[in-house]
C-alpha cells in the first residue's frame, strides 16, 4: 500500500500513521486530505489525527533531496518544513493491523519484550 500510494501521488515519500492515542507523549502528525500539514502541536483547523509515525514509509529519491547535509532528524528537517511549506511531499497512510502485518513500539525494554512474547505466541 504505501509503495503504491507514492506511485499514484507522486509524493517524495509515503508514510504508515496509526492512530495516535497519547499525542502529549508521541508527536502527532496532522493532515488533510492525506496529506502531511503539521508536526506536533495542536490540531490545524480542517485537519485530521493526531497520527502516529510508525517508522515504515516508501521513499523516492526526492526525499533524499530533502535531507540537509550533516546530522538532522526526519521530523525536524524534513516533514516540519515540508508541513509548514504545505507542499504535499509526504502522504499518510493509515497502517491496519493486522491486516498490514504487525507493529510494536520497540522503544523501552518492556515493550520489546512483550512484541516477543506476542511473536512467540506467550501474549495477547
């Protein structure tokens, strides 16, 4: 899905967004139309979310292009001003587990341990 969203909008990259249920913890990303228009903060009039970023996306070589050189962050030097810019680089697309496949937040100890417990077949 997110290889042919990109095919069919011409983005610079397809992003997979789950819901996102604790926005005061995990960065919301905002859209309209599928499109990315906000990082973080409040929800922009007409927006839809908050969206999670799942870290699965699909990218064409016009992302690279967008990366500055040196050390930077895909959230702060690239999706911010692609949003503020409302240039409609980046398209989200919902990820439906587990139709899609699964997706853990790998983030902490305990959170890996239990995505290796639910891929083990020991959890629920």
């Amino acid at each position: 899905p997110l290889v042919r969203a990109r095919q069919e909008t011409g983005a610079a990259s397809t992003l997979a967004v789950l819901p996102n249920h604790d926005p005061a913890r995990e960065t919301p990303l905002w859209s309209e139309n599928g499109r990315l228009v906000a990082v973080g903060g409040e929800r922009p009039a007409g927006a839809d979310g908050p969206w999670l970023f799942t870290g699965l996306q699909a990218a064409s070589e016009a992302l690279l292009l967008r990366i500055p050189e040196g050390v930077s962050e895909l959230a702060r030097d690239v999706l911010r001003p692609s949003a503020a810019a409302r240039d409609g680089a980046f398209v989200l697309v919902p990820f439906e587990a587990p139709k899609d496949g699964f997706w853990f937040d790998l983030g902490t100890p305990e959170r890996l341990a239990y995505a290796e417990a639910v891929v083990r077949g020991q959890a629920v």
